[in-house]
C-alpha cells in the first residue's frame, strides 16, 4: 500500500469541500416536494442545458488523460469506437427520443425502474434494482482487487 502523506491543508481542503457539499444538499432538498420534482427537476430545464448535460456526461477525464496515452500506444484502436458518439446521438434524437416522447405523453414516468415496475410489476422493479446495485459493487470490488495485484 502506497504511503499517502495528508497534510493539514490538504485535510481541511476536504472536509471543507464535503462540508459545502452537504450544506448545498440541504439547501437545494428543500425545493424538492416530490420525486417528479428531484428526478426530472419539474420538467423545466430548457433543451440547450439538457444537451450540455449529456455532452458532459459523455466527456469525462478519462477522454483527456488516458485516451491520449492509450492512442499513443496502441494506434487509436480504442479511440475509434468514440467517433461513432456524433451518429449515436442523432439516431437518438430523431429516431428513439420521439417513439420516447409519445410514450411518455402517454404514462408519465420519472426513472426507468418505474416504467418497468408499470409495465412488468414491482417484483421486476425490484430484481432490476437489486442486480444493478450487485453490478456496480462487484465493478468496484474487481477493481479495487485488479488495482492491488
């Protein structure tokens, strides 16, 4: 195990950062009334911020830091797979997010589980929740361990 030296400043760096972060989580939970409103954020944000929203969501440090080393190494092959995002997000938006649209006109919904728990009942609510939540710790466990070996 690597020998981490924190020092004082780096210390109250952090746990004033997590402290603002927790003081801005109970300031902003007080807007929220409903799961409508904390999901989807009353359905008031305009199209422009939805979209920066996704082109973040895409773009992490990941694409500045490895993709960069990882091309130098291995001749762009896995940056190749990312040119394909552009067309993705078109076929997104012209063809998926209009069937989308109806649906949603139709049986307003706020997350995936309850669209599915309406559609296939809460037993398959439940069983999706569960096997996302053991997804993700397994993912986190594999690479703590992969990390250490």
């Amino acid at each position: 195990m690597p020998n981490l030296n924190v020092f004082g400043l780096d210390l109250v760096t952090l746990l004033g950062y997590l402290a603002i972060m927790a003081l801005m989580g109970l300031w902003f939970s007080r807007r929220n009334v409903d799961t409508e409103q904390y999901f989807v954020g009353g359905r008031s944000f305009p199209g422009w911020a939805i979209g920066l929203s996704m082109v973040g969501t895409s773009i992490s440090s990941v694409t500045f830091l490895a993709f960069p080393g990882d091309a130098y190494k291995t001749a762009w092959l896995r940056f190749l797979p990312n040119l394909m995002l552009p067309l993705a997000v078109l076929i997104a938006a012209f063809v998926f997010l209009p069937l989308l649209e109806g649906v949603m006109q139709r049986r307003p919904t706020n997350t995936s589980n309850n669209a599915s728990a309406r559609r296939c009942g809460s037993t398959r609510r439940s069983r999706s929740s569960w096997r996302s939540s053991a997804g993700s710790a397994s993912s986190c466990i594999w690479s703590r361990w992969s990390c250490t070996r």
